[in-house]
C-alpha cells in the first residue's frame, strides 16, 4: 500500500486520460437500443435465418397503422385523408411502400385477364357506394384494407431495409407517427407492430436509466452521509461507483455496444459490488485498535492493507459469477455477465488508488461502525440462545421457497414489459378491439422438386393451408402469394376463383399479369430466384411460450395440407422471440452451476479448506432460494431480465462470506478459541454485512417507481434477495459454522 500511495498521482492521472479517451464511447453507449443484435450471437441459426428472409423478402419490420371511427371510414373525408396519409408516408425516405386504401388500384374488368388498366380504389370523388361496389367483387382485397363492418382501416408501412436501421429506427418510426398524426388524431390513428414496441421499449430504458440511476445514487450516498457524517468517505465511495460507471460504460460503448433492456442495469449492479468494497474499507479501519491515536494514513493505509486479500478474492468470485452468464446463448446476457465483470474489476482497482488518495485526508469515524456493531453482536448471542428456534425458521423458509420452485417458469412477454397506459400498449389492446388480431408470423412455403410456385397444385394447397389457419382461435386474416391470384381473379370469376386455380394455364397468365402489372406487391410475396413464397398469418401478440405453441399448431397444419407439396417453414421476426424462451432457460440453468461451480472452486483456494468453503456455500443458496422461490409462487416468469438476478445476488453473498471467513480464519490463527473467533467475526463483518444491505435495500426498492416493468422487477426481486442474503449471513451461517466446524469442538 506504501507503494501505491507513492505513485498515486500518477494513476491518478492515467484515469482521467481514460476518462478523457472514453468520452466518445460513454455517449455511443447511453443510445439505448434493444434491437435483435443485442439479444441473438451473430453466428446464431435463428439469427442467420432471419437475415436471410430480409435478404429474399427485404425489410419484414413493418408499421401497421389503424384508422377507426365508432360510425364509419367510407366517406368523403376519410378518403382525402387516407390518400393525404399514404402520399406524404411514401414520400419519407425511409418508407419502402404504403400498403392500404390510399394507395390501392384495382384491376379492370375481367381482373388482370381483361383488357382495363387498373384504376384507384379511392380516386376524388368516390363514395362509400362505389368503394363497397367494388370490394364487393374482391372478398380477399377486402380483408386486407377493411373491417368487417367498415369501421375501421388498416395501413401497412413497410419501411427500408437500411444498413444503420436498428440505430435509427426510433427517429423514423417517430416521423412515421408524426405524419400519422397530421392527418388523423390519436386515438383515431393507431400504430403497431414489433418496430413500435421496440422503439417503446428504447424510450423507457433511456427514461429509466437515467432517472433511476441519478435517484439510486442519490438516495444511497444520501443515507450513506446521514450514517457516517462525513464527507470524504461520501467522496470516496461516490468516486469508486462513480468511476466504475464511467469507465465501463465508456469501454462498451467504444466496443460498438449500446445500452439495452438488460445493460441499463449495469449501473446498478457496479453501485452495489462498489458499495460493498468501499464499506469493507471504511469499517475496517473504523475498528483498527488504534483508530483513535493513529495518524489518519496510517489507519488508512493499514485499513487497506487489511482488506486488500478478502477484496481481491471477492472481486475474483464475483467477477467469475458473472462471467458465467458467458455460457449463455444469448448475446444479452453474454455482454452482461462481461461487462459486469469488468466493472467490479475496476472497482477493486479504484477503491484501493482512492482509498490511498482520500482516505488520508480524514481520521476514522468509528461511531455509527461499532454501534451497529454492538446490534448485530446482540442478535448473535439472541440467535445462539434460541438456535432451534431459529434453525427451524430457517428450515421452514427453505422448505416453503422450495414449494415454490415446480411454479417457477420461463417465458418473455415484451410487450408486458411496458406499462398499461403507455401509448403501445393502448394503441395495441385498441388495435386488436378495432381490427383484430394483426402481429404477423412468417411462413416461407419452397415447392417440392417437380413443382413451382405457379404450380396450380402448391396454389391450392396454400389457399386449403390459409382457410385451416383462420379457424384457429384467436387468429386473424393471412395473406401470403396465394392471395395475390385470388385477388387477380376474383373480379372475372367471382366466387368461383378457386375453381380458376385448378386450370394452369389461367395461373400462368395470372402469373405474367402480376409480375408486369404489380411488380413491387409480387416482390413482397415472391422471390423467384430461390422459388420461396411467403405467407403471413395474423394473430394475437402472444409471449413466447404462447407463440412456441402457436407456431407448434401452424406447422401442424401446414404438413396436413401443404406437407404434400412443398416445404413450410417459420421466418422473420417471430421463431426469433419464441427461441428467447429456450434460451433463458439455458442460460439461467447453466450460469447458475457454473456460478456455483466457480465460486466454490474459488473460495476453497482461497481459505485452503475444504469444509469451510463447503460451508460457505450455504449461506450463498438461501438468497438464491429466496429469489427463486418467491418468483415461483409470485408467478413471476424468468425472462431476459431477472435471469441475470441469481448471479447477481450470488455475487453479493459470495463477497460477504469471504469476508466472513477471512476474518474468522484470521481468529482461529490467532489461536482464539472458535466461540471467541465467531464472535469477534460478527463483531467485525457484521457491521458492513447491514450497513451495506440496508442501503442498497433502499437504493434498490426505489426502482418499484419505474415505468419499465423490467427494472421494477429487477428492483424487487433484488431488495426481496438482499434480505435473504442478511438473514443468511447474521442466522444461518453463523449456526451451520458452529454446529459442523468440527474445530469448534476441539
């Protein structure tokens, strides 16, 4: 530490050239974006799928927009505005094509076989006498543009497949939704789609992060005044969090990454390692035997000393914790478990050159240290006398969390992520009442050797595929390459089109017709190199399980009935948000053994004995039972989110233990007798094990006041766990270690 102390200023000053260098990447990193790259590994399958759907079919993202009235939309001023709308929409840069009334031209007589030249649907001067005339003869056009009962129309904005999309998408659905709203207000106008819950998602993070992280550091530093009084110890562990913060942030926004529906909690989670080791620090030196003759570097440099070897190997520990999310296949969860080590690295590092700086600057106050101290010394010697008492709590607690374990389950809802009376989630639930069900799921349909597309045999099929699809509860109209024929021929044949389809040659005219007449719509369906159709079902925006399931009874159908004759498979967004339930479950499974595995490997090396490191273990799984369990009977889902909570919280626990037994081991070598050394350790550790909960209890608590369901969850569920982690560390560990330390009984 005398080294250190000497080359302080030095360091000091590499940090803040860092700090200058790393400017660029903290403003790249505060850009929250959730898009699908933060979720899926690039070399990911489901990744690699759906990048190449958008290479055949281009952008799928897509801004479904809902124009409703309580009477009707067939009149003379809604069919100004919905033309006004589709032009000025079109005319954005970013907008590939806009797909509804506005823009609709319907064949001449005699379909695309007859000789008229397609004319619009809503040209100047039309009525809702004409529009219903002509939609009469177009049942499938129909169903595309309107509702059943005209009282609502339907706009499909299909936007550019950009190279910096994801970047930009918040800008662009933001000018989307402002011409949207020049022409029609809100709540008359609705807009969906997953872009839309995507880019609600990045305002909330952004809100929320922000906001939450200046609340949580105020209100921990606040409480951490009023204990201790002083400022240069409020300075220092402000300085330790603080710069952690900064610096991570800066690394992994020069690294490309940027925050994220599970990143913005990184923060947090270097806030509470970095409030652990600086109280480890500030309440060691506060009882240092000499606190109060000492000078006041001495007693800071012996403090430092003191912790220095716990510290490390609970920056070890913990940092192996996270680093275990590494073995998860989501991207999310990788970029956090590394960047939450690198942040509790970086604490360890800066709470030994500040502690060197500023602790120096001001003597020990040991007051509100050894008063704490002297509470959780009587709580020791209460458990002690009652220790049935409280090892049958303790047994009841775990047999009652375990109950909750088979309720545990993993499934991500995004939309629930946002608050109710959001404008997605009322534009939504307003949408699916006006319109229906609207979220697309994506089916490529490849005819077998022998066959094509135009192939009268694959056209059928998928028309019998469309009609099974729709009697499927909760499902809305589809649309796919199929339809595109019957539309073309609905106007000549009227009902029976579906018997034109038995004839090829009708088809292959149809076919010629389409690709000359409608060229961009045929793209939209068709990718003739690849001979690859599409087909969109509608239906409810459903959570990932849901969806597994719903996709599991699509395909069902689609080998009953397109099996014979070409090859269904799921494509674009959705098997994307399905495969997230598997995937969370994997990871939390995995992160959690190898956590556990690492930590106790870790801690064995570190106290060089076998039953104490085994014994260590026990505190560190009840908050983890805790947390697990009250999810399970909570009916809180593990999703994106809370599954990086178990790491975490077994990071905080991990780092107390160590401390715990360090101090303990430290006693026996002394050669106190173990009652004496238990005690002494409680003593010692106790005071920082509830300073440290109480406030980060708090910190934590406050995030119940976000607006993003994923940092209330997160909030709650890691105060819930602290909790744990103190009755693990002030009751059960202190027992476990008396009743099977066969060195207590020597």
């Amino acid at each position: 530490m005398a080294f250190l102390y000497k080359i302080r200023l030095l360091l000091l000053a590499l940090t803040g050239v860092a700090c200058v260098v790393l400017w660029p990447g903290v403003q790249a990193a505060l850009v929250v974006d959730n898009n699908l790259s933060a979720w899926f590994l690039t070399d990911d399958p489901a990744l690699a799928a759906y990048r190449d759907f958008q290479g055949r079919f281009g952008n799928d993202e897509v801004v479904v927009v809902v124009v409703k009235d309580d009477r009707t939309v067939l009149t003379p001023g809604y069919f100004a505005g919905l033309r006004a709308l589709s032009a000025e929409l079109a005319g954005l840069p970013e907008v590939a094509q806009v797909l509804g009334a506005g823009t609709t031209e319907l064949p001449g007589r005699g379909g695309l076989l007859g000789a008229e030249a397609p004319r619009a649907l809503l040209p100047p001067g039309a009525t809702a006498g004409t529009v219903r005339a002509a939609l009469g003869e177009l049942p499938t056009l129909r169903g595309q543009l309107f509702s059943p009962d005209y009282r609502a129309t339907r706009l499909l904005v299909v936007l550019r497949q950009l190279p910096d999309f994801d970047n930009r998408r918040g800008a662009i659905l933001g000018r989307v939704r402002a011409v949207v709203y020049r022409h029609f207000a809100p709540g008359q106008a609705l807009l969906g789609g997953v872009g839309v819950v995507f880019a609600g998602l990045n305002e909330l993070s952004q809100h929320d992060f922000g906001l939450f992280l200046g609340v949580g550091y105020l209100l921990m530093f606040t409480i951490f005044l009023v204990i201790y009084r002083n400022f240069y110890l409020l300075l220092y562990t402000l300085g330790i969090v603080g710069l952690a913060t900064y610096l991570t942030l800066g690394v992994y926004g020069a690294l490309g990454h940027r925050i994220n529906l599970l990143t913005v909690l990184l923060p947090i989670v270097i806030i509470l390692l970095g409030f652990l080791d600086s109280m480890h620090v500030v309440n060691e030196r506060n009882l240092l035997p000499t606190a109060a003759t000492d000078t006041p570097r001495a007693s800071a440099l012996q403090a430092l000393r003191n912790v220095f070897q716990p510290c490390l190997f609970t920056m070890t520990t913990t940092a192996a914790g996270f680093l275990a999310l590494l073995t998860s296949p989501m991207a999310i969860l990788r970029d956090f478990g590394l960047f939450a080590a690198l942040g509790i690295a970086l604490c360890l590092g800066l709470t030994f050159l500040l502690g060197v700086t500023i602790l120096p600057l001001t003597r020990p106050v040991p007051r509100a240290t050894r008063a704490t101290g002297g509470a959780v010394l009587r709580l020791y010697e209460l458990v002690l006398r009652h220790r049935r008492a409280f090892a049958a709590l303790a047994v009841g607690l775990m047999l009652a969390l375990l109950a909750g374990l088979p309720r545990l389950h993993s499934d991500t809802y995004t939309l629930g992520y946002l608050p109710d009376d959001y404008v997605v989630v009322t534009d939504h639930r307003a949408m699916e009442a006006a319109w229906g069900p609207y979220m697309p799921l994506e089916l490529l349909v490849q005819p077998r050797p022998g066959l094509t597309l135009d192939s009268s045999r694959v056209l059928r099929a998928a028309v019998a595929f469309a009609d099974s699809v729709q009697t499927m509860p909760g499902a809305g109209a589809g649309f796919g390459f199929q339809s595109l024929y019957l539309a073309a021929l609905e106007p000549r044949f009227g009902p029976k089109a579906r018997r034109a389809l038995h004839s090829q040659g009708v088809v292959r005219a149809v076919h010629a017709q389409l690709r000359a007449s409608y060229p961009a719509l045929a793209r939209q369906y068709v990718h003739e190199p690849s001979q690859t159709g599409r087909i969109t079902v509608a239906g409810p925006m459903l959570s990932a399980r849901q969806l597994t399931a719903r996709m599991a009874t699509v395909l069902g159908i689609a080998r009953a009935t397109l099996g014979p004759v070409a090859r269904v498979t799921p494509a674009g967004y959705q098997p994307m948000y399905a495969r997230i339930t598997a995937y969370v479950t994997t990871s939390q499974t995995n992160s959690l053994l190898t956590s556990f595995g690492l930590v106790f490997l870790l801690t064995w090396a570190f106290i060089r004995n076998f039953r104490l490191a085994v014994l260590a273990v026990v505190p560190n799984l009840f908050p983890v039972l805790v947390l697990l369990g009250v999810m399970g009977w909570a009916g809180i889902a593990l999703d994106a989110a809370t599954a990086s909570i178990a790491a975490i919280v077994l990071s905080l626990c991990t780092d107390d233990s160590i401390h715990f037994i360090h101090a303990y081991q430290q006693g026996r070598l002394r050669g106190e007798l173990p009652a004496v050394a238990r005690r002494a350790t409680v003593a010692h550790i106790g005071p920082t094990v509830v300073l440290t909960s109480v406030i980060l209890f708090l910190g934590y608590a406050v995030m119940l006041l976000a607006s993003l369901k994923t940092v209330q969850l997160f909030g709650a569920l890691t105060a819930v766990a602290i909790v744990g982690a103190l009755f693990g560390e002030l009751v059960i560990f202190p027992l476990v270690l008396e009743r099977f330390d066969r060195r207590a009984r020597l």
